[in-house]
C-alpha cells in the first residue's frame, strides 16, 4: 500500500475566516474531513473504493477532537499531515497534524470512524484490510490516554435552546447532516466574550436527516469552557460537545 501517511496542503480562503481574519473552527473541521477523505483513496479505503468494490458502506464519524495554538489568516498555507492509527472491530482511528509556515505546528486532532451499512444505516465491521495499513511509526498525537467520556449533566431543558432545522444544504454524500454542521450550530451558543474557540471535543451520537429540526443547548462550566448538546425534538441525542478558549 506504499506509505500510510498523507500531507496536504490548502490556501486559507476569505470565505474560511470570522471577522477576524482567521480561520474558523469549523474551516479546520472540514479541512480535516476532506484530508482523511484524500488519505482513505490513497489507501484504497475510501466511500468510492468500496463503491467500486460493489459495497454500499461509507465512513462516519463518531468523535473529534480539535486542540489549536494558532488559527492560520488569509492567504496562509496550511498543510495537514494525516495518518490512520489502528483501532478495534467496529472503529478506526486517524490523527492529525497542523502545520503552517516553516512547520510551525498550528494545531493537533484524532479522531474515530465507524463504518455503516447506507442502506440499513447500521454500523458494520471493519474490513483487516483497513487495520493493516495502520502507522505503526508515530504515537498519538495526544498521548496514549482514552478520550475522556462526554455526559450532558444538565436534567432540564433550556428555555433559550437554539433551534435549527436541517436543510438540503447541510447533507452530505452519506445522505445525513455534515459533521461540520453540527459544528456550526453549537458554537452559536458560545457568546463573544468567549470567543475564539482553541479547542473542540465532540461525539456523534445519531444522525439528522434533511427537514429535521434540532435544538442546541450550551452551559458554561468554568470560564470559557462550554458543554453543548444538539438534540432532536423528542430528546434524542445527535450531539454532546465540549469546547474551550
């Protein structure tokens, strides 16, 4: 399969950036995406491979976590080294490396995959031929300790929950809301006195169909640290979330 890791490289556009001028936690959201997406055909285990391998399964992510030190501006060159790292029977993991000019390191994530069957929508093993191209070189980017569980502790509703309703816009080739969305929505309930948000840990718990209406919830747990919640109507979840200055 030749070389497992995969580095690539973007110009950072007007339309990534805030007010600011840098680039948006979910523009290195969707960089992330795309890179995995890149490095997954490179390896011959991409959404297309499996197509043309006459298997109707595509990749899902189920958690990410984002811990930046500087957001590239406008204009600014970003490279993303990218690497699948082992996993277990029904989840692969892959990590990331940001970097910007003269390898200054920009930021670091990992994240989870599942794979699911697009017709049933249920998830399905992970084929040993995913797990033998894993890095065997590099440890992970945040250390050898399990990601900390995420729990929605607050038992009432919140009167001012934001609500969004899905629109054809937001879905994706796997036919559910873009992960990146879910982004979105929740950081809508950090106010700007918190801003920018650095760093971002989210699970993806079920998905959201096009015309689907959701309710974001946010509380402060300690000062610019938020816990979010992205639920459907009837309190399922979709989301739970953690984010910091």
């Amino acid at each position: 399969m030749g070389d497992v890791f995969g580095t690539y490289a973007w110009q950072v556009r007007t339309y990534e950036c805030g007010p600011d001028g840098n680039a948006t936690m979910s523009s290195v959201c969707n960089w992330l995406q795309e890179a995995a997406s890149l490095n997954a055909e490179t390896l011959s285990f991409s959404k297309s491979n499996f197509e043309a391998a006459g298997e109707n399964i595509s990749w899902v992510l189920t958690r990410l976590k984002v811990r930046m030190a500087r957001f590239p501006k406008w204009g600014e060159t970003v490279s993303i080294l990218t690497f699948p790292r082992g996993g277990r029977k029904i989840v692969a993991y892959r990590d990331f490396v940001l970097s910007g000019k003269d390898g200054e390191e920009l930021g670091r994530a990992t994240s989870e995959w599942m794979l699911i069957d697009l017709k049933s929508r249920k998830v399905v093993a992970i084929p040993d031929s995913v797990f033998a191209v894993a890095n065997t070189v590099r440890g992970p980017v945040f250390g050898e300790e399990p990601l900390a569980k995420l729990r929605w502790d607050c038992r009432e509703t919140m009167a001012d929950a934001l609500v969004f309703r899905a629109r054809r816009g937001d879905i994706d080739l796997n036919g559910h809301v873009n992960n990146v969305h879910y982004v979105e929505w929740l950081l809508e309930g950090r106010p700007d006195a918190a801003m920018p948000c650095r760093e971002l840990d989210i699970v993806f718990k079920s998905e959201t169909l096009a015309g689907e209406a959701v309710r974001v919830e946010s509380v402060e747990t300690e000062p610019g640290v938020f816990l979010h919640r992205v639920y459907a109507p009837d309190g399922h979840d979709h989301v739970i979330a953690r984010t910091g200055a």
